[in-house]
C-alpha cells in the first residue's frame, strides 16, 4: 500500500511540474507577446497585420492548442512511466 502511495505522489508531482511549465509558455505567449513585447513586435507583419496585434488576438490561442497536444503527448509517456495507462 505504501509503495502504492509513493508511485501516486510522485506521478503527481511530475503532472503539475508538466501544468506549471506548459502554463508559463502560454504565459509568456499571452501576456509578453500579446501586452509586454507588442510594441517590439509590432515592427514584423503576418497576413498583414502586426505581430502584436495578431499574437494578442489569435497567436496565443494557437499556442495554447498546441500546449495541449503536448501535454496530452506528455501524460500519455508519464501513465506509462507509472504503469497507469489503459
């Protein structure tokens, strides 16, 4: 049981060290690039608009997307790792 205990803590600790990370990319996305970094960004164009502008409406949308792809690709090595996949 106390093996059992040990594998469930350290499982979870590894999943909010994943949370942590992948939540400071989205972020330094959404707040730096979006609010922080506009003005920098703002200098480069994509589809015609600015950077900054583009990053703060659809930029860190994308980002966060694709952080659950890679989260959802993390969880499924770490339930192997801890043998609790299906």
């Amino acid at each position: 049981m106390e093996d059992k205990q040990k594998k469930a803590t350290a499982y979870w600790k590894e999943n909010v060290r994943y949370l942590f990370i992948l939540l400071s990319i989205w972020l330094a996305v959404s707040f730096g690039a979006g609010i922080l970094f506009k003005d920098f960004l703002n200098s480069f164009k994509i589809g015609g608009f600015k950077l900054g502008f583009w990053f703060a409406q659809q930029g860190s949308i994308y980002v966060f997307v694709i952080l659950i792809f890679i989260y959802v690709r993390l969880m499924n090595k770490l339930d192997k790792k801890y043998g609790y996949n299906e």
